[in-house]
C-alpha cells in the first residue's frame, strides 16, 4: 500500500513539486506538428501545470514562450506573427522564438527598453511529427536513438488524446499486461485482413490466430519484469498448448512512455504528458518497420474518435463513454464499442482525478505496476538529491540505446526468451532506415 505522501509525488507535477522537477528533466511531447498547419500556427499549450504559447515564425523557425506577456500579462496566444516573432496585441512588445525582446514600439524614439526584456522560452525539437519540448533548468538531455525518433517521416504517423485524469493512472494502464484479457475483450472475432491501424486486432506474429482470441481464451498470463537502461521490460506470456506460448513484450520508458507492439510491423511509443495534475494527453508514434505509414488511413480511423482541435475524446464521462447493456452483453466487453482507448480512458477516469492509492490492493499481475512506482520515487530522491536521473542522457549514452525490442507473437515454449530476440532483431534488421542491432538485448 502507498502512502499519500507517496503518491502526492509521484502525481503533483506543478513547477517546484517532487515528481514535476523529475519530468522537468526530460522532454516532453507538447503538440503534434500538425497543430500548428494552417494560415496561423499559434497554438496554446498548458504543460505540466505551466501556460505557454508555440509558434512557427516566418522564417521558419518554432518558438514556445510564457503565454503571459511580461509587459501586462496579456494573452500571447493572440498576438500577431510579424516582423520576426510574435507581437503582443496589448501594446506591441515583439518577442522572437528565443524570447528576445525585438521592439517595444509604444515606448518613445531611442527607447532601449527591449535590450533590458526578456521572455522565458523553452528548447523545442521536433521527433517523429511530435514537438518535444525542455522545460526543466539546465542543458536538456539527448534523446536515445530509439526507432521512433530513427525512423523517416514516412514510417510514423503521430497523434494525441485527452484523459481526464492524472498522468500516472494514464501511463499506468500501457504497462499492465492482464488488463487486455478482460478490458479490451472482444466476443467475436473479426477478419483479421482488416486490422490495420487497429491495435489487438490482428493475427498474433508466427500464427493465424487473432489476438482477440488469445486475449479472450488465455487470460492469466505469466508475467515477467526486467529493470533496464531505459526503464523496464515486460513479458506476458500465455501458454497456448505444451509446445507453444504467446509472448508479448512491452517496455516503460522512464519517465513516462511505454513502447509496445501494435503488429506485426508497427510499434507504438506513447507519451503521457500531463496538462496538470487532473489532465493528461497521450501522445504516440506509431512507426512502421515495413511499407511508409498510411497516414491518411491511421488519422481518419482515430478522427472518428476524437475532435479536432484539442483531440477531445467523443465519447467521455459527460455521454457514459457509449455505454451500451445489450453491446455489453453481446460483444464486447464494456460495451464500449471497440476502440481500446475509449476502454483504457474509462479505465483510468474512473479511478478518480487523481486514485488514492492508498486504498488500493495490488496483487501478482501488479508486478510491473509496483516496479515503476519504485522507479520513480527513487529518482525523485535522486533528484532531490542532485544526482542524474534515469534516461538523462547525454550524446554518448543516448547513441548506445536502441529498440527497445517488443514482439507479439508465438514461440516455442522452451525457448521464447531467445526467439522474442530474434523475432526483434531480423526486424529491425529489415527496417527501410537500417537501424544497427538492438544494444545489449
């Protein structure tokens, strides 16, 4: 059982808190890209329980700075982009994507006020179609050579949703391996030729039975945790018979992501980035080891599930999450319908803004639960502390680490430590970018 000061820092993340100056030390996936197409790319961002505003200037260039204008506060998600930067629309104050001042026209001829003002800004790069952004003290860290952030623009699509919850249930629930069994159960199982994009779907990798029936037929799978440099990996196996079992390895990325199979061809990095404390997007790539990504596809399958601009869900506490008795009875499990987001947010939103873990049971299949929730108050002390923290990379570490490897597929029994390798290793071997074997698999 947790304590609730325990769990206020592992959940609080406002500026000064324990647990918000550990994620302040890592990127952050603050905005798709694509939120910023369009005549005008100004977007607000609130991150981390901090206001800020992304732009793209007129050379090109990405800012994010304070949304807070530092003449009077006004609201610089409604300045104009000109001139180099983005001009408050109070009084004029120009600042550029470095937060420098440039003009503060109002001000009389010879003024050097603006050589005295500063706005705060924050380093951005952008990964896979996602906008990273730095907004902890010092240099940022380097990001590890994973195959999101390896792979071409045309191999991975990224996209985001919001959970109205905290981003530890959020994450939580990507690295529980017994929730799908029961969660996302289908009673039926589709044509599998039409899985595409569509995660638990398809047929297991090595085999023609659909994931829907080894989730449905197998639901108490061996679970296996291991700490790595990155975080953690974790194995569910299920024994299908004597000679076979399924395995399906997943991994943490510490802090906050989880990387995961989706097919045969296609993982998923998926982010949990929190707004505040009660709020929290997820952010994914998803990368394809095989053809370019149908992005067209992969963005009209999850529009029908969220609302453009913000990514809000449509189906939410306000509507029941479309609950339907009969569905529930007859097909899926929650009645829910059958996309597995919507079943992972009612998960986690009904927990709570923020569980009480202190009220909580864990048991064996909460191996890999327990494991991060250590992970992470030790870093926090780390933190406290002045000692580096896990996945604070600098260029040399960061080039080291590669993968992570995970796999969803059949094995033979007496052998699916060596075979997930393998199953891994041939390919990434394959994959259009080459990227070089797995480190230390």
């Amino acid at each position: 059982m947790m304590s609730a000061e325990q769990n206020d820092r592992l959940t609080r993340v406002g500026p000064g808190t324990p647990g918000g100056r550990l994620l302040r030390r890592h990127w952050q996936p603050v905005a798709l890209l694509d939120e910023l197409d369009g005549q005008r790319p100004v977007r607000p961002v609130r991150a981390l329980g901090q206001d800020m505003v992304l732009f793209r200037d007129e050379r090109g260039r990405l800012g994010l700075i304070d949304r807070a204008c530092p003449h009077r506060g006004a609201d610089m998600a409604y300045g104009r982009l000109e001139d180099g930067g983005l001009r408050c629309a109070f009084h004029g104050w120009l600042f550029d994507a470095e937060g420098k001042c440039l003009d503060t026209p109002a001000e009389p001829e010879g003024s050097t006020l603006c050589t005295r003002i500063r706005m705060r800004s924050y380093p951005v790069q952008v990964r896979g179609g996602i906008v990273f952004a730095y907004l902890g003290e010092g240099a940022p860290p380097a990001f590890a050579h994973f195959d999101c952030f390896v792979a071409p623009d045309t191999h991975t699509f990224a996209f985001k949703g919001l959970i109205e919850c905290n981003w530890l249930q959020a994450l939580e629930v990507g690295i529980d391996p017994a929730h799908a069994s029961f969660l996302h159960r289908f009673f039926e199982d589709e044509d599998t030729a039409a899985s595409y994009g569509k995660q638990f779907r398809g047929a297991s990798d090595g085999s023609d039975l659909p994931m829907t029936y080894v989730l449905r037929e197998f639901p108490r799978p061996r679970i296996e945790v291991e700490t790595t440099e990155y975080g953690l990996r974790i194995a569910a196996l299920r024994q299908i018979n004597d000679a076979t079992t399924h395995v399906r390895v997943t991994n943490l990325y510490f802090p906050q992501a989880f990387v995961i199979p989706m097919s045969a061809e296609m993982t998923i990095t998926q982010w949990h980035m929190p707004v505040d404390d009660t709020r929290t997007y997820w952010v994914a790539i998803f990368t394809s080891f095989g053809k370019p990504v149908d992005r067209a596809q992969m963005r009209a399958q999850r529009l029908e599930n969220y609302a453009l601009p913000d990514y809000l869900p449509k189906k939410h506490r306000g509507n029941e999450y479309g609950f339907d008795p009969q569905e529930q009875a007859r097909s899926t499990y929650t009645g829910m319908g059958h996309d597995i987001n919507v079943h992972d947010q009612w998960a986690v939103e009904s927990q709570g803004a923020i569980q009480d873990r202190t009220r909580e049971t864990l048991a064996s299949s909460d191996k890999a639960i327990a494991a991060n929730r250590r992970l992470l108050l030790r870093a926090i002390a780390a933190e406290e502390e002045g000692k580096p923290s896990m996945m604070v990379l600098d260029q040399a570490a960061a080039a080291r680490l590669t993968g992570p490897g995970t796999i969803d597929g059949m094995s033979p029994s007496e052998r699916w430590e060596q075979h997930w390798r393998e199953a891994v290793a041939r390919r990434r071997a394959a994959a259009p970018w080459n990227p070089p074997a797995l480190a230390a698999e």
